[in-house]
C-alpha cells in the first residue's frame, strides 16, 4: 500500500516538473532572444534634431554614501542644456545638505527641499513631483541617487529620443550588488526580468507591457502630464513599473534599451534592502488579485526551487521502481534547466561572475521566501517598509505590473 503512494506521489511529481523543464526551456530561449535583439541605447540611425532642455529629476532619501558620485557623473555629462534637479526626501542624514552644497557650487543643481509627505503618497512619487514642480526643461529624465552615468548618456537619450520620434525612452542599466547574498539571489529573480518584462515585449506594440527602469527613464513632458504624472501613481510601491504601463496603455510610442555599459545602478544595498525588495515586488500582485498573485507563488515556487529538494528525495528514497527512476531523471533535468538559466542570466544579463550561479538554489529559496513574506503582508494588511519609511496597504489597489 506504501508502495503505490509513493509510486502516485512520484508520478504527480514528474507531471510537474514536465512542466517545470519546459516552462524552463521556453524561458531560455526567451532570454537568449532578448540577450541577441534587444536593442542598445547607443546603437540607433541617428537624424538631426534640436537639442531641447532636460530637467533630471533625482529624489534622494538618506543617500549620503552614494548622492556625490551620482551628482558627480551627471555634471560630467556633455549634453549642454541640462539642469540637475535634486530634492531632498525628508533625509535623517547629510542627503540634504550634501545637495545644497552643490546647488551652491553648480548652477546646474538644483536643491529642492521635498515637503513631508501628504497621506495616501508613496515617499519616491512625492519627491518626483516636487522636482517636477521646481523643473523647467520640455524632456524629463527620472533617475536614482545611487545611479553613476557616463558622459554621454543623457545626449545618446536625447538623440535616441528624438531620432526614432518616442515619447519615452527607459534605459536597462547594470544593475550592481554590493553584498554575495544578493549577487547570488539576483540572477535568479532576473530571469523574470530578462523575459516577462523584456524590452523585446515592452518594444512590441501588440503587447500589453509596459515598464520603466526608475533609475533612468527620459519622457516628454507633453506625456509626462498627459499620463497624470506621479500624482497618477501616487500609492504604487513598484511606482516605475506603473507609470510605465500607463504610458503603455496611453498608446504612446515607447521603448526599452540596453545600456548596462551607460548606467550603474545599485539594485540592493544588503540583506535588509533584499528582503523589502523582494516582498515588494509581491505586494502590489497580492493587492492586485489575491488568487492570481497566489498562484504565481507557487509557480516560482517550483520553477525556482521545488526541482532542487525533489531531486534530493528521488535520491535518498531512490529504488529501482519505474517511478523512481523516472522522477530521478526528470529531477535532475529540471535542476539543470535552472542552473543553465541563472547561469545564462547571471553571464549575459548581469556581467556577474560565473561562480554566484552555481548558489542558485540558495538564491531560489531566498526569492521564495521574500514572496512568501511579501503574500502574508499583504494578506495580514500590515504596514509596508520602504526606504525608511512605513506604509498601510490596507485599502490600496497596485496596479503597476500586470498579472
């Protein structure tokens, strides 16, 4: 009688890791298509144009360790009619005064003192807008505090821009770890990335996706105000991915690019940051469609990490039963599959040493757990922390990625 539950839990379990091994193929072969076609920031048929003023709007809360270098670069830019205009959050460190001193040294920077946040506004949104208040250019460009630009990023923007005629222009940039735990956690996540959001499928006019990188995304200003601005996406946690998917919906012309040669970005700063990050990206799902968000959990769930612990199973409890040996097999292809995948995205995605993919099934339950975190917040209604700030969900809609 133990033998044939075995045997039927076994076959179970071979039907989905089927399906696990090819929803991992077709994932692939995503990744590879969106490595080879996606298009470059810098690789375009440039044509003439003017060369309108570009407000930077760069929101900074407690970024003392990083807010220099990022004002440094941007003032290094050889695009000439810019202006840099930086607002201090409501900082608890020397944010604040780090940007007033350049304001005072570089007429170029502009300080802008954010007011405290009104209810019902998520801290980011709040700051955009009230950069946006003080800007004066007819091009915006959204960008981090712990971002670092070449030289000639924001006139490849421009030209980009322009040359292909776009209303918005978001740049992939190479997203930085600054600890091994998320160097190994991100490949895994980021496959995500490099397919349900590729710029092959932001790019593409039949589909629905739409997405913005928050940490360099350029937009006319006549769009910018026709979406709503950030006051649109005032409660959205993932505030990027929701202002992006407007401009989407709106029937604006816009486009993804590759320009992880161009832009640094620091995607978690350590453990902390990697768990709040993580969960937020849960939230607005949950928030969404409780169901749906549900079953997307348990769909990373065994995509990313159930083939490692069944694989251990089929081999501790191993005879020389057919469904044995059939769940052995397919175990130890799907395990593969996820290597290959974080392998592949960690190499050509993240420009991340070889070494940090082969952690994947730490990273796989590090992402597992962050989303499982993230169901039960949303689901208990409590409160959000975010960049030293505290949020109440309960109540709120998030409709920044599409589910």
């Amino acid at each position: 009688m133990i033998n044939i539950a075995l045997d039927i839990l076994n076959y179970i379990l071979v039907a989905i890791l089927i399906g696990v091994s090819a929803t991992w193929i077709v994932l692939i072969k995503s990744m590879l298509k969106t490595f080879q076609e996606s298009p470059f920031l810098d690789k375009f048929k440039q044509k003439e144009h003017t060369n309108p003023k570009v407000s930077i709007i760069l929101p900074a809360r407690n970024e003392e360790k990083f807010i220099e270098k990022c004002l440094d670069s941007l003032l290094e830019q050889d695009y000439a009619n810019y202006e840099i205009v930086a607002i201090n959050d409501s900082s608890k460190d020397s944010t604040g005064n780090i940007i007033k001193k350049y304001s005072e040294k570089f007429p170029k920077v502009i300080f802008v003192d954010a007011k405290p946040k009104p209810d019902g506004w998520i801290g980011k949104n709040w700051a955009c807008i009230e950069g946006y208040k003080k800007s004066s250019g007819e091009l915006l460009l959204f960008t981090d505090a712990d971002t670092i630009h070449t030289s000639s990023v924001i006139s490849l923007a421009v030209s980009h821009l322009l040359s292909l005629e776009l209303d918005a222009l978001t740049v992939i940039p190479k997203m930085l770890c600054l600890d091994k735990i998320t160097k190994i956690t991100l490949p895994m996540i980021s496959t995500f990335l490099h397919t349900r959001f590729s710029a092959l499928r932001v790019n593409d006019t039949s589909k629905n996706t739409g997405y913005f990188f928050g940490s360099f995304f350029i937009i006319k200003k006549s769009t910018y105000d026709s979406v709503g601005t950030h006051e649109d996406v005032k409660s959205e946690l993932v505030e990027d991915g929701a202002l992006g998917k407007k401009v989407k919906e709106s029937n604006f012309k816009m486009r993804m690019v590759r320009g992880e040669h161009l832009v640094d970005a620091i995607w978690a700063r350590d453990i902390n940051t990697l768990w709040n990050a993580l969960k937020r990206l849960m939230i607005p799902l949950y928030l969404q469609n409780a169901k749906v968000a549900v079953g997307i959990f348990f769909a990373v769930l065994f995509l990313l990490f159930m083939p490692f612990p069944i694989l251990g199973y089929s081999i501790i409890f191993f005879n020389s039963t057919d469904s044995f040996l059939m769940l052995f097999a397919i175990s130890c292809i799907a395990s593969i599959l996820v290597y290959i995948g974080g392998v592949l995205d960690a190499t050509k995605g993240l420009d991340l040493k070889l070494r940090y993919s082969l952690f994947a099934p730490v990273g796989s339950f590090i992402v597992v757990c962050g989303f499982l975190g993230g169901l039960i917040q949303a689901k208990s209604k409590a409160a959000v922390s975010w960049r030293g700030r505290t949020y109440q969900m309960s109540g709120q809609t998030q409709k920044s990625i599409n589910v």
